[in-house]
C-alpha cells in the first residue's frame, strides 16, 4: 500500500525509522504521492496559471503602491507554496500575510482600481 512505500522511502532517505516520522516534503513530492505525475503536471500548470493571472494583473495595476504591496506578498507566499507546500502552513501564510494585504487595498483603493 501506499503507506508502507512511502515509510519504506523516508526510512531510507533518513536512515533511520526515528527520523522519518512527520517529516515535510517539498510540494512536488507531496503531489508525485498523492497522485503519480498527472498530479504534478495538473498541480503546476496550476501554479503557472495563478502566476500569469497575477502577472497580468500586476501590469495592469503596477503604478498603484498597494499593488505593489499585494504582488510582492503573493510572491512571498508563492515561493513557500513551491518550497513546502504542507497546506496548513500555506493557509496560515495566506490568512495572515496576503489576505490582509489585500483586504486593506480594497478598503483603501479607488472604485474599479483593484
């Protein structure tokens, strides 16, 4: 089962079965394990069509300081989505950095700006 293969794993990569438990993997390694490599592909080409959409809103909105503020913050998120990717510490992330970011732009912003 599914299980066992990945405790065999760690437990090699560890060297040890102490060490193995809990252990994070990085977010391609987590999608090779929940799917194979159509999980990785739909995950990433994913995460491509969030960067772009983020992209092309940027560049609409790159004179407005709070869109700076926003893209940067996304992009600090986006770089711990593809280094960790272990959803809790993702939706914590986005709660705390990037939801607030984006809910003071709109309260702050100009009508059809943001």
């Amino acid at each position: 089962d599914t299980f066992s293969y990945i405790s065999d794993v760690t437990s090699f990569i560890y060297q040890s079965d102490v060490h193995n438990r809990g252990a994070a993997f990085m977010n391609y390694a987590e999608l090779y394990m929940m799917g194979g490599w159509l999980t990785v592909f739909l995950g990433y080409f994913s995460l491509g069509l969030i960067y772009r959409k983020l992209w092309n809103w940027f560049t609409f909105n790159s004179t407005n300081p709070l869109a700076q503020a926003i893209y940067s913050t996304c992009l600090v998120f986006l770089y711990v989505v593809i280094s960790r990717g272990y959803m809790p510490q993702v939706l914590m992330i986005f709660t705390f950095t990037v939801l607030p970011t984006i809910v003071i732009a709109r309260k702050y912003s100009k009508p059809n700006c943001l």
